[in-house]
C-alpha cells in the first residue's frame, strides 16, 4: 500500500496573518520597575529645574536689589552708617547688578513651565520631590557661601552683603520652602482642579520674602 502525503504548501506566509503587538500588550511587557524609575526620574527631573530656576530667580532679585540700594547711597539719596569710597560704591553696585542679572539670566534660559511635567503625579510625588530638591538647592548655595565669603572678606560692605544673600537663600532653601512653600505652593496648585501641581509665584514669593527677613535680621 502507498502512503499519501499531504502537499506541502510552499507559498510565503502573508504578513497580515500575523497579529500585531496591541498597545496593552506593549505596556504589559514593560517591566513595573523601569516604569518606576521613569516615574521617579520625571518628578526629580522637573522637580529639580523649579527649585533651581526658582533659587536663581529670588538670588538674582536680591542682588539687583542691593545693587540699586547701593548706587542709591552712592549719589546721596539715602544714608548709611558705613561709608564707602565712590570708587568702592561703583565696584560693588555694578559687582552685584552684573551677578543679580547673571542669575535672572540662567533661570530665564530654563523655563519655569517645567513645572507642568509635575502635573499628573500624586501629591506625595510632587510634595517630597520639590522638598528633596530645595534641601539639595540650599546645601548647594551654602557651599557657595562659603567660598565667596572667603574672596569678599575685608572687601567693602555691600559685597559682603551680597555673599549673605547666598547663604540667606541657601537657609530659606533647606528650611522655608520644604516647611512652608512647598505645601502651599501645591495646596494653590490644586485650587485649579485636577491633578495636583506646584505653583511657582507661590513658592517665589515664600522664598523671597523668608530670604529677605533673615537678610535683615543677620
């Protein structure tokens, strides 16, 4: 007896008889930890450029303010206690406008609408993330202190303000805004509706005014 054989069917299989990838499948096939540390990266990523940009913003302020204050003294319209050289008046208004507009500057260059990527995350995200942020922005202005306290020591008064400023705004960093700014600034955020988000002039303003208060009282 002769065995049959099925004919064998040599023609090339038809690509449409595949079945794509669905995009749940896609998603189910990313590993849960890639997807979190995604997730963390975006909030410490967005998280950071805020408190940076923000920092700059109330250093920069600050600077410019004192350099106004001391052209002021300079021509005569207000009065201090120390007396300073014109030549020392002039060197040390400009010093401080050229490093007030310096930082303005770098916080311009990155927008503060990275705020935006924060939009979406939980509040406990956002909330320990700018806090963890602002504490590594303060302890970065306080290293910086340091250094320029050294250059600026027996320089005239102003600069020596000015190197205050940076150790005012590096203090107000690691304690204001991780206690105050950081709650309120979300809290306002979410007035709007929806996801949860920080608010920036919220977290401006309850950095500027707690950095200038402890300039005042130091």
């Amino acid at each position: 007896m002769t065995e049959t054989k099925a004919p064998v069917d040599s023609r090339p299989a038809d690509p449409a008889d595949s079945t794509p990838l669905t995009p749940a499948d896609q998603v189910d096939s990313v590993p849960p930890a890639s997807a979190a540390v995604r997730v963390y990266a975006t909030v410490a990523h967005g998280a950071a450029g805020v408190t940076l940009d923000v920092g700059l913003m109330v250093l920069g302020s600050i600077l410019v303010g004192l350099s106004a204050a001391v052209l002021l003294v300079g021509i005569g319209v207000v009065e201090i206690s120390w007396e300073l050289s014109t030549g020392g008046t002039f060197v040390s208004g400009v010093a401080l406008a050229l490093s007030g507009m310096l930082c303005l500057g770098i916080a311009s260059e990155s927008p503060l609408g990275r705020g935006g990527r924060l939009a979406g995350f939980g509040v406990w995200h956002v909330g320990i993330g700018l806090a963890a942020c602002a504490l590594l922005v303060g302890l970065a202005a306080m290293s910086i202190h340091r250094l320029v306290a050294g250059l600026v020591e027996g320089r005239p008064w102003p600069l020596r303000q000015g190197a205050e400023a940076i150790r005012a705004v590096g203090v107000t960093g690691m304690a204001a805004i991780p206690l105050v700014g950081v709650p309120l600034s979300v809290f306002v955020g979410g007035l709007r509706g929806g996801a949860p988000r920080v608010n920036v002039p919220t977290l401006f303003a309850v950095w500027a005014v707690a950095a200038m208060i402890l300039l005042a009282v130091s």
